[in-house]
C-alpha cells in the first residue's frame, strides 16, 4: 500500500471515479472547497469526473452543481446510470429480479432471525415496520417484504433496484460474510454502512461492472481510470480500476484493494490526488 504522493498514477489519466459518503463528501455531507475546486479543475483539464455511489438519484442533490459536460452519475451500487442535469432522468437500469429478491428475503429470515427489509424501487423506498424509518422518503409504503416485492404493490411492477436487509444484533462484516454464503449465488450482496445494513442488487451489479461498461462507451480502458472508495462496496471499483485509492478512514476490505491510500474524507484525501494528477499532466 502506497500513499497518496507516491502511488504509482496512470500514463494518462481520462477519468476519475469517486464514492461519495466516507469518501468525497465530508462527514457533515458536504463537500469542502478544495474539493469543489479539484472537481472543476479535473473537468476544466478535459478528465471527466464520475460520482459512484450506493446512493439512490434522489439524494444526489448534494453533487448535482458540480456534475459537469456529462453529467451522469452510477447510483445504487451499479444499478442505474442517471443524468443529473435532465432532472435525474435514468438512463440505464441493471434490476434485481423479484423473485431473486424474494428468495435472498427467505433465506435471510432463516439464517439470521430478526432481519427487517427495505425495498429501492426506481420509484422510491418502502420497508418493512421493523426496518429503521427512511426520514428522507416520507411517501414510503410499510409492509411485509413479500407484500413491497408483489408487482402489483407499491410501485405498479416498478423495477427494483435493491433489497436492504438490516439486523441490530449482528456485527456488520459477520452479517455480510453470513448472508453472501447463504445467498450470494442469486444476487449480489455488499455493504457501506457502518451498520448492519446489507444492499443486495442483481446478480453481477456492482459500481464496478457499470462503470466499466460506461467507460467501454467512452473508449476509456481501465488503465486509464483513477478510483476512489472507502468501504466494502467500492471494492470492486478499487480492483478494477489502473489506480485506485482507499481513504485514510477506509475499511479493511477497501485498503486491501486499493493500490493506494489517500488522506481521510475529512482532509479532503480525494481532491490531495487530483491536485497531484494536475500538477503531472
């Protein structure tokens, strides 16, 4: 593991991409001025810029001004592409499917009792009345998973775009190793909470596999991509990309990953890099 000033970069940088919570954004959810001031300066030097996060569109109010030519993002861990200047339009949805969602519901309910269920839909999110109260989505439906993953409610068949699945009682890296034994074969499982809170998309949607099909459209290989991430769902992102930094704050799983560590999100670790980039070209 390297630090932030002598990572090996790539022979060209085309594109940076970058998690938000833990990472980009600060612990209060903003974003600092020298990070605004990076992002604009990437742009500015022609190095496209994505957001990729496990947020879902509608909480992408907070970068939406600083999305530039592009301005997509990849949300909900892969599921979706969205435009954030075109009113979050979606532009590429990667669903998991209702009766492999279903069965992950099932299983978890035996092997880990007392796990409470959310549902994203492209829709908006409905849980279940144990699972913790989406503040932010006060339209959201309450029910029995079984009942939120029924194509007939809530959502009129809407796709779905992940399953959350919370326990209070289990370590968090338990709950995630216990639920991929049990049922990674039909979807794909990760987490970024600190929390034991589970995000289960279709099987083979990471923030990865998307970001490389967008990169694909653009002509952009790997080698030429510089990631950024803090926590087991960046994992594969961190892996996939020709350079890739955890942050100082990161999670085990992500360090291991990364081919490089930068300063913590509170110290503005991912506009340290880009600076370094810049300063290179």
């Amino acid at each position: 593991m390297t630090s932030a000033t002598d990572a090996p970069l790539p022979a060209v940088t085309r594109l940076i991409a970058t998690d938000l919570d833990g990472t980009l954004l600060r612990d209060d959810k903003t974003l600092s001025a020298r990070t605004v001031a990076a992002l604009a300066a990437a742009e500015e030097a022609g190095i496209e810029v994505f957001f990729v996060t496990g947020r879902p569109a509608r909480w992408m109010g907070v970068v939406s001004d600083h999305v530039q030519g592009h301005g997509l993002a990849i949300c909900a861990n892969g599921a979706v592409v969205t435009d954030l200047r075109a009113d979050r339009e979606l532009i590429t949805v990667r669903a998991l499917e209702r009766e492999a969602a279903l069965h992950v519901v099932h299983t978890l309910r035996e092997a880990a009792p007392g796990t409470s269920f959310a549902v994203e839909l492209t829709t908006g999110i409905h849980y279940e009345p144990s699972y913790p109260p989406f503040h932010l989505d006060p339209g959201a439906a309450v029910a029995v998973a079984e009942k939120l993953l029924h194509e007939d409610v809530p959502g009129d068949g809407a796709p779905v775009l992940k399953l959350l699945a919370h326990h209070t009682e289990m370590p968090p890296d338990a709950f995630l190793a216990l639920a991929r034994t049990a049922a990674g074969e039909r979807a794909s499982i990760t987490r970024s909470s600190p929390s034991a809170l589970l995000e289960v998309s279709g099987l083979g949607v990471s923030k990865a596999s998307t970001l490389a099909a967008c990169c694909d459209e653009r002509g952009i290989s790997a080698a030429e991509v510089v990631a950024f991430g803090d926590m087991p769902n960046d994992v594969e992102m961190l892996g996939w990309a020709g350079a890739s930094y955890a942050m100082g704050n990161a999670h085990p799983a992500a360090l291991a990953a990364a081919s490089g560590q930068t300063l913590t999100n509170e110290e503005d670790g991912v506009a340290v890099v880009i600076e370094r980039i810049l300063a290179t070209r």
